[in-house]
C-alpha cells in the first residue's frame, strides 16, 4: 500500500460528524475556487450522507463555479427511492447549493451500458482532479459500486483504464440488486483529497482491517489510500 497520509477525525454523534465534515469539505472547495477558480466535488450516496448534506447545504461558497457529481448510480429513475441523484438533489442541492453544476449519471437509456458514453463525455468536461471525493463503505468493503466478487471489478481497478466509469452488473442482496453505473478507480483516485465517511463500530472494525495489506479486490475500499501523497481523511463516529 503507497505512502499514503492518513488522518483519522471522531465525532460523538453523527449529527456533530456531519458538520465537521461539511466544514471540512467546504473548506477544501474553498481553496479549489480561490486557487483555481473553480472545484468539484465527487459525493456518494446511502442514508449516511444525508444530514452531511445537509450541513455542507448552508455553507456560504460561490456555488455557480462548483460542479457535483456522483461516485455511483443505480440504474433507476431520478425519482426513484433508491436514487443518490433523487438524495443529492432533495439534501444538497437546496438554497444557494441549487445554483452549483450537477452532473447526474442516470440517462434515458434503458440499460446502463448504453447510457456510459454519454456519461463519460460528460464526466471527462469536468475539473480534475476533483477537490474532494466523499467515499461510503458497505458492509462488504465495496465502495461506489465497485463489490467484491463483481464480474467487472478487474475492469474498473484496472490502474491502466483511462474510461472514468462503466456499467455494474447488479450486486447480490443486501445490497440494492440493480444495474449501476460507477467511477473507476482511476476516476475516485483523481483528487486532492479523499475522504471515507463512515458510522457504527462494526464499519470501523472492517475499516481498520481494510487498512491492513491486501488486494484491492477483496475490500475495494483499499482504494482509498491506493495514492501516495494524496490525503485519506476518515470521519467516523459511533
């Protein structure tokens, strides 16, 4: 595993986490747009990120020169329950955030492999590296929809593939067992910063295992300090 920085911040409660991290975040797009001009931000779905949203909502930025976009998608309709564009449109997207440049993944398409070079092309449009990419991690150690076991994981870890995203066959139960489609490893490691957002003592157990030596396509959350020199901030909290 590269030399990774790693830096490690604890919450009491996932209200009190959310807000860190949205400070934390805000932060970082702070500096994109003072430095550069312009920031972007990769989020990931779940129930975990809602009130980060929500906190990250009523930061005070000049939102018209940040793009937002997805680590994944399922392949549903935007209104979907199971939908993060439907989650990051009703949590993050409110307000003044409503004037940042969204780039959803879900197309008209009726499969998600039709619907990826559309998506490409318009993730390729985007600033990178990304100023901040906010990870989740499921109880399997995948991250985005990248799952252990998945026929095209070897695909999208490949360090070699210049696509950012591609078609996820869908995974097994528990998880939400649609189509997706996902960034590629290349496309989560092409930032300034990294950031895994996790709750509960279970996830910091299989995170701390996470951290030890191993493939990446046992627990492709290893992804994530897969950079030297490219920060991984933890927030967790119980």
């Amino acid at each position: 595993m590269p030399d990774t920085p790693s830096h490690f911040h604890e919450a009491p409660d996932a209200l009190t986490l959310a807000q860190d991290l949205a400070r934390f975040v805000a932060s970082r797009l702070q500096e994109g747009l003072s430095q550069r001009g312009q920031a972007l931000l990769v989020v990931s779905g779940g129930s975990t990120p809602i009130p980060f949203f929500q906190a990250l909502a009523q930061a005070a930025l000049d939102w018209p020169r940040v793009s937002i976009t997805l680590a994944d998608e399922r392949w549903v309709p935007p209104d979907h329950a199971d939908s993060n564009e439907r989650l990051v449109r009703a949590h993050l997207l409110q307000g003044w955030v409503s004037q940042a440049r969204f780039v959803p993944f879900k197309s008209a398409d009726a499969l998600a492999a039709q619907g990826v070079p559309k998506l490409e092309a318009a993730l390729q449009a985007l600033p990178w590296p990304a100023d901040v990419v906010v990870l989740g991690m499921g109880a399997d150690a995948h991250t985005a929809s990248l799952f252990p076991g998945s026929a095209q994981l070897a695909e999208a870890l490949d360090d070699g593939r210049t696509a950012r995203c591609l078609a996820i066959s869908a995974p097994p139960l528990p998880n939400v067992s649609v189509d997706r489609v996902s960034l590629s490893k290349r496309a989560l490691q092409d930032t300034r910063h990294t950031v895994v957002h996790i709750t509960g003592s279970a996830k910091r157990l299989l995170l701390e295992q996470a951290r030890r030596p191993g493939p990446d396509d046992r627990m492709p959350i290893r992804l994530a300090w897969g950079r030297a020199n490219i920060p991984c901030h933890v927030f967790y909290s119980n």
